[in-house]
C-alpha cells in the first residue's frame, strides 16, 4: 500500500577530515554567545576544546561552558544547563562529544526558549503523554566525537527520568540541529572498546530502521550503504585506531544511522537496550550489539528477505544460498564481526537478575517496541533476555 512518508535531515550537514575548523564561521551565522556542553575530560585532554574555542574567539563568537555531562544524562542534567544558558543569554548551543552530550546540548537549546519554561520532563514520552515544544530552539551545531549514535541527525534525545526510574525520549522535528559537523579526525583517540560499542550501536540501529515497521525507501538505501561501511571498517577501526579511512566509514555509517532511525524508527534491542542502562548502567551501544544477532534470528520468519539483503551488504556471497539461509548468514556475519571486535555473545558478566525481567520489559514498552517488524509478547521479550543474559 502507497503511503506518504516525510524525511528530515539536519539544516546543514558538514562531513569530512578537519571539518571542525568551520565551526567558527558557522556559528557566527547562527548566534553571538554560544553555551559549549562537554563531557568530563576527553575533549580537554584531546586538544579539542581548545581548538573550538580558538575558533570562536577568531569569529568574535562568546561562551560559556556545561561540563561533565554523564553517559546518561537526566533531566537534572538538562534542567541546570537551561538554567546556565538562560543566565549566561546564550543563543547557540554548540555540543562537543558523544551521544549524551550531543542529546544534553540538544534538549538545552529547545528549552532555554522561555516559552518552554519547565522542566524538560515535561517533555518526555512516559505513557503516551507529554508536552509539545510550541516555538523553534535556539540553534545548535553538533560535533560527534563518536562513531555510534547518530544524535548528530536525529530529532530526539533520550533523557533519564529518575523519578519513575525511565529512559525515555523527547522528539520533536525542531530538535534537528541546525548544523551537523562531522569531524572523523575527531574520532582517532577513541579506545577500542568505545570504538566497537559505538559502532556495535550504529548496525542497530541501520538494521532496525531498515527491517521496521516504518522503513521507507530513502533509509532504506541509507541503511544498507551505511551497513556495507560498517561491514568492511568496524573491525578495521577497532584494531587500527589510527586508520583515518576506516574512521571516515564509521563516522559515516553513525551519522546515516542517525537519519535512518529519526526518519523510521527502531526496534526491539534497543527498546531492552534503554531499561537495561537504567537498572544496570550497561553502555547503550553495548547492550544494543548484544542484542541485535538475538533480536534479528526472532523477527527473521517476517523479514526474510530483507535480511537476506543485509547479508549482502556486508559482503557475504549469496548466490548459492536459499533466501532463508542468506537471512541465517546475516546474523552469522554479524556475530562473527562482534567477536573480533570483542564484543562477547551475551551478558553474563553483569548479573542480570531474573527477578528484574518484568520490570526490564515494563521499561522496554513504548514507539521502538511497537516498531519492531514482528510483533512481541512479553514471554518473547523473556526469552530473549534469557539468552541475551546468559541465563540459558
């Protein structure tokens, strides 16, 4: 059946080795004071910091800083930097960093707006409420310092509620940044586990938006590049940090799957995913690669073909195969190209409890779950954790 889809993109995408030099021009067009949303050290200690705010000074451009964003922020994390922003008259948000903090920065620059005065938990999606913004942030460029989430795309930003113990998003098209900077030279220090959890994040999220329910043709092409160059220099990244080339694939693949899941959505690991970083500070990125092999061989009785295609993305021959076999040898490929990343099967190592299922799935609830091509029931969602888990 014809349906009629809608596709955003950030304002302005910038791509490419020493693309962070622009930063300055760019954000002289878009405001006079911007508020900088950093991690803890790794931007300091990298030279990166220092490069951006060099590069402001030469375009008259003043700052201030929010600092020691936590991997997963909350929205007393989002609250005080409005807080900041507000003090300081900000009118750009530049976030420098990974996901959290491209997701701070973003909630940031939609809730300084005093017409959105609240809190941002106001905005969250817990069940099947929450406020809508009524007027345009302020302008935010975003500078991926990781290959993995793709927040650099997207018009969400997942936020911890602690208060009804929730990782939920808000999502709004206004939330798109008015500038993407993707700077792969960035990414060079990046260790190997952060590498291979990252780009273990990114193939989720490039497969689920692709086998989901609202997959659409334009993420679909997007999805299967994206999962081609994650195929040929995840490994290759990982093991060779330094390799610019393989860095450039990756920072292009996150920034894809970054288009692809804001434009179709996502699935069932990384609706587990985000009840699992709530109860068990699991990284996001690793419990989705756990995930994904186990969550694929469930949904592959309806998405038989369209697997098929993913094994073909990542170089795997084909031709001699069934349809069913070529759907087998795309999660083959997959765990086969974790492993050598080191990323393990399963989750054994961080005891997951048996007694916290009901409220693991409790969390998982929600626009992911009911994305996911086939449908779930809670005894599905058991038993994937059990394997998942290592429990059996």
């Amino acid at each position: 059946m014809n349906k009629v889809r809608e596709f955003y993109t950030p304002g302005k995408i910038i791509f490419g080795p020493g693309g962070l030099s622009q930063v300055g021009a760019e954000g002289k067009k878009l405001g006079s004071k911007a508020l900088i949303v950093l991690g803890r050290s790794a931007m300091k200690k990298s030279g990166a910091l220092d490069r951006l705010t060099n590069l402001l000074k030469e375009n008259n451009l003043e700052y201030a800083i929010y600092e020691n964003i936590p991997s997963d922020p909350t929205v007393e994390t989002i609250d005080t930097g409005t807080d900041l922003a507000r003090k300081e008259k900000c009118n750009l948000v530049i976030a420098l960093g990974g996901g959290s903090v491209l997701d701070t920065g973003k909630a940031i620059s939609a809730m300084v707006v005093n017409v959105n005065e609240g809190s941002v938990a106001d905005y969250q999606e817990i069940e099947g409420k929450g406020r809508k913004f009524q007027h345009k942030p302020i302008p935010f460029i975003a500078i991926p310092t990781t290959s993995g989430t793709g927040s650099e795309a997207t018009k969400n930003a997942v936020i911890t509620n602690t208060k009804f113990s929730l990782k939920k998003s808000i999502r709004d098209p206004m939330l798109i940044p008015e500038v993407a900077l993707v700077d792969p030279e960035l990414t060079l220090s990046l260790s190997p586990r952060i590498t291979a959890i990252c780009g273990g994040d990114a193939l989720t999220q490039c497969i689920e938006s692709y086998l989901g329910k609202k997959s659409q043709e334009i993420t679909d092409t997007l999805a299967l590049h994206a999962i081609g160059l994650i195929g040929k220099s995840l490994v290759k990244a990982v093991k060779e940090g330094k390799n610019l080339e393989a860095r450039k694939d990756m920072a292009m693949a996150a920034l894809l799957s970054g288009l692809c899941l804001s434009n179709s959505g996502l699935g069932a690991a990384h609706a587990l995913s985000h009840p699992l970083g709530i109860y068990y500070k699991i990284p996001h990125g690793l419990s989705c690669a756990v995930l994904l092999p186990y969550v694929m061989k469930y949904n592959l009785p309806v998405v038989t073909k369209r697997m098929a295609k993913i094994a073909q993305s990542l170089g795997e021959d084909i031709s001699l195969l069934s349809e069913t076999e070529a759907a087998q040898k795309a999660v083959e490929k997959i765990k086969e190209m974790f492993f050598q990343a080191g990323i393990k099967e399963n989750l054994s190592e961080w005891r997951i409890k048996e007694k916290d299922f009901s409220q693991l799935i409790k969390g998982a609830k929600g626009g992911s779950l009911n994305n996911n091509p086939r449908d779930t029931s809670d005894e599905d969602l058991i038993e994937l954790l059990y394997k998942m888990t290592g429990l059996y």
